[in-house]
C-alpha cells in the first residue's frame, strides 16, 4: 500500500503518526526514491510518499463467500431473503420476510450495508446516506508486467480523492474516484456507469499511470458507500428495540473493518465490556455528509 501525499495534505502526516504509535511497519520515501521503485507512477504534485509493506488488498467477494462456507460449516443457518421493516416496541418476538418467513431470535443484528436506512427510515433515513461511486478497469498491454500486483502497489491520493489497485486477477489495472457520488438508491439505482465519470478517471490515469493514459476499458460498474454524517461507523442499539443492533455507516471502508467490527459489536451485545464509544453511537449521527473520518 503506497500512500501518496502532497506537501499541504495533513491526512498522511496524522496516518504516519497513527502507524508508528501502533508499531505498524512503513517507510517513508521521497519522490526520487519513489519514482526508482515504481517508475510506472506519475508523481505530479507529490512531495513524498509512504509505504506500507505489509498491507495488501482484500477481494470482498471471497472473503464473503469464505465467511458463510465456515459459518454453515460451524452450524449457522443460512437464508437470503428480504425482511421487512420491524414493528414493535421495546423487544423485538420476530421479523418477517417478503415471503412471509418468521424469525424468532433473542436479539437481532441488522448489519445491512447501503440497506440499512430503507429498512428504518424514520431513524435512519437521514443519517445514513448511500452514494454512487464509479469503478473502472482499465486494460495493460499484454504481456507489459509492470502494473501487476508484484511490480505496483496499491496507491492512493487522498488530496486528489483517487486510488488504484494493480492487476491482481488478470482483470484490469483499477482506478475509482473516491469523492462521495450523488445519492443513490441500492435496489433501482442505474448501475452503468457515466461518461463523465469515465473522463475524470482516464484523467487521473493519465495523471498517476501516464503509460496507461490511452488503456481500454475491460470493466466498469457502479457500487455504494453508505455515508454517515462523519463518515464513522454506526454501531448501536435501537431506540425502540432492547434487543435490536444496528451496525452500518461503512462509509466505503466498512468491509476492511469487518472482523473487529463483529467482534466489537458482539463484545456490546454480551455486555462483556464497557459500554458503546461515544463516535460510534446513534446520537453522533446528523443529518447530511462531512466526511471527517475517512
């Protein structure tokens, strides 16, 4: 994971400190030395980079379809369906399905992703907000090497809300903007994805893969952050419900988070450990997008 930070980006800086007082590996790299490493990086407007060599890329599709394998293998039962809008007060005997399923629990964790604030709208319609975000990736010429995941790493430039991966399944060099998109609705949202959205990208392709400028295009799709007002997680009981959780506000780096996330979450529900973090809590959540936590 190669970060690149320009000289007036303080974001670097307070994640260099963040990683040194967790004893997290890194090293600090000039532009020359950058540009010797991976000569295939434009670095217009960088002043310096970091690098974190033991952090990598994780394929959600994989990881997802591994977490239910182990879980029904450890006696989990699993079911896809829709369930609707829980009614009620104060404890929850049982939601239903579209199907008209009933689900009995002792307390239930609704962990919905961009969902989330359909299924409770009153609560949450305006704190949690999903946005449309534009992927591409772009094709390298055969058999050109130096954009495969053993020669560039992933990069990112928060000052220019742009990161990349390197082609790690033989589907493309990726490049997505990570500006916050206009809102978006999950289910009948158009997931094609723009021209305009295409043009920015081939823009700061151009600007970091200068090689890679006039690439074709092998995929595109369009996904969703579901945006919390500071871009922090919800992480909280219902206000109605004493057995309800609600845990989303992913912000579009939940999935990384998952693991502690569960851990944290099922920490609170077994009342094993002291109470909710304040930043984490439904009240820190207002109405409308800051992005204060990325």
């Amino acid at each position: 994971m190669l970060w690149l930070a320009h000289e007036d980006d303080p974001y670097p800086v307070k994640t260099r400190e963040t990683l040194a007082r967790f004893g997290i590996s890194f090293e600090t790299l000039t532009t020359d030395e950058t540009a010797r490493r991976y000569p295939q990086l434009g670095l217009e407007n960088i002043s310096w980079a970091m690098l974190e060599p033991e952090s990598g890329v994780l394929l959600a599709r994989r990881a997802v379809q591994a977490v239910v394998r182990a879980a029904i293998q450890a006696g989990t039962e699993f079911l896809q369906a829709t369930v609707t809008t829980p009614v009620g007060q104060k404890y929850l005997d049982y939601i239903i399905t579209e199907t008209g399923q009933r689900i009995s629990a002792g307390v239930y964790v609704f962990a919905c992703g961009p969902w989330l604030p359909r299924l409770f709208p009153d609560l949450l319609g305006d704190r949690i907000v999903p946005t449309r975000q534009e992927v591409f990736y772009f094709g390298p010429p055969p058999g050109d090497s130096r954009f495969t995941s053993t020669a560039l790493p992933t990069w990112i430039d928060f000052k220019d809300e742009a990161y990349g991966l390197p082609d790690i399944e033989g589907r493309g060099v990726k490049v997505a903007i990570d500006r916050h998109g206009p809102p978006f609705d999950p289910d009948s949202g158009d997931r094609v994805v723009t021209s305009e959205g295409l043009a920015e990208a081939r823009r700061c392709l151009a600007r970091r893969l200068p090689a890679l400028a006039d690439a074709p295009v092998l995929e595109s799709r369009v996904c969703q952050y579901e945006n919390t007002s500071n871009g922090d997680f919800l992480i909280d009981r219902h206000p109605d419900f004493e057995n309800v959780w609600l845990v989303g506000g992913g912000s579009g780096h939940g999935f990384k988070h998952g693991p502690v996330v569960g851990e944290y979450a099922a920490a609170r529900i077994e009342r094993s450990k002291d109470g909710i973090e304040p930043r984490f809590n439904l009240e820190s959540k207002a109405s409308g997008q800051k992005r204060t936590v990325y």
